[in-house]
C-alpha cells in the first residue's frame, strides 16, 4: 500500500483528480493519508473534507518565523507517515531538510512541457501566458521529482495539449489540466505504487 500526502494551495482539482482514481482503481494500491496546505481558504481542503481524508492548514502566516513554519511543516508530513509526497499547485519553497529526508519521494505536476516555461516565475496562469507569448503550437503537463532546484528534478511522465486559434491563458489552462494533467498525475502515483508493490 502507498501512503500518500497530497500538498496544496488552491482549487484542488489535480486532487480530486487523485481522489477520484483512488476510488475508481484507476489508482491502485494507494491510499491518501492527508491533505495538507498553506492556504486556510483553499478549496481543495473542502475537497479533502469531502472524501474524508485528514486535512490539514499549516501556513507560514500563523508562524514567527520560516523556520517554525519549516518545522511545523515537516512535523505534519512526519505525522502523516508518507512513502510518497504529491505537490498539487503547492506555492510553498520547501524546506530544504525536507527534500533532503524525503529525496526521491517527493512529485510535482507543473502545466509546461518541461524544460519550456518552467522555473521561478511560471507558475498557474504566468506558464499559459508565456506559451501564448511564445506562440508554441503545443504545450501541456509534466510530472516531475523534486530536487533543491524549481522544476528541475527527473521527468516521469509528459502529456502534450494543442493550442488552439483563439486561446486565451484561461482556456489553455483548463485544457491543460482536462487533457494532462488530471491524466497523468494520477497515472503517475499508480505507477510508483505498482513499483512499491
Ligand atoms: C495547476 O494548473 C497545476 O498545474 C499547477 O497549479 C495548478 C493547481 O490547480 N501546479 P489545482 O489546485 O489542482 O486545481
């Protein structure tokens, strides 16, 4: 069995996405221990909620200093006994110490086609507009480890999108997320959980 803790910010949407293969099977072998995130408002804890998974606020806002957040944090992840960490739309810098205890269990779904449009700065709808910028013809999502770096760590899975005459940052955005990422961000844990065994 997987234990996972899904890490998050806002809407929840790659969430649910996790939630719903978990339930259906599509996920396997997988089980979400908590949901923890850095924003009391986020939707995506409502979600947790829902599926009655532990959800948990932990934000820098209600600490002295990072470290303290820093420490509250990992203490909430430690609680939760993860094999494997999920960073959904989390905007939160790690705690070093925390890439270090869990290197190699720690993923993130970013909304490029990694190395394009990824880094500090793009994140959420910055990402969509750069490619519209850029004019690409194809973008869409990766799921990736993470290491020290910002979207730097090994790619484990890619999934193009078409951009389309006429898009805007918003509607790339949720073609993206419809067509890449809720896909292979599931797919993703239920590969590493068939690896588990
Ligand atoms: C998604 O666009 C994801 O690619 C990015 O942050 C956003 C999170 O959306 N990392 P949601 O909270 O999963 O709906």
């Amino acid at each position: 069995m997987l234990n996972v803790v899904v890490c998050v910010s806002g809407g929840g949407t790659n969430l649910q996405a996790i939630i719903d293969g978990v339930e259906k099977g599509t996920i396997r072998n997988t089980r979400i221990t908590g949901v923890i995130s850095n924003n009391a408002g986020a939707y995506a804890l409502k979600r947790a909620e829902k599926a009655g998974i532990p959800a948990f606020c932990v934000s820098p806002k209600n600490f002295e200093s990072r470290e303290a957040f820093n420490r509250a944090f990992l203490d909430q992840l430690e609680a939760l006994k993860p094999d494997l960490i999920v960073l959904a739309g989390f905007l939160v810098i790690l705690p070093e110490k925390m890439i270090e205890v869990y290197r190699d269990r720690i993923i993130n779904i970013h909304p490029s086609l990694i190395p394009s449009f990824c880094g500090t700065g793009y994140y959420g709808l910055k990402v969509h507009e750069a490619a519209l910028a850029r004019g690409v013809k194809v973008t869409g999502a990766t799921v990736h480890y993470v290491d020290e770096g910002t979207d730097t760590g090994r790619i484990l899975l890619q999934k193009a999108v078409e951009v389309l005459e006429g898009d805007t940052p918003e509607l790339l955005q949720r073609r993206v997320m419809e067509q890449a990422e809720w896909i292979i961000l599931p797919q993703a844990i239920d590969q590493i959980a068939a690896a588990k065994g």
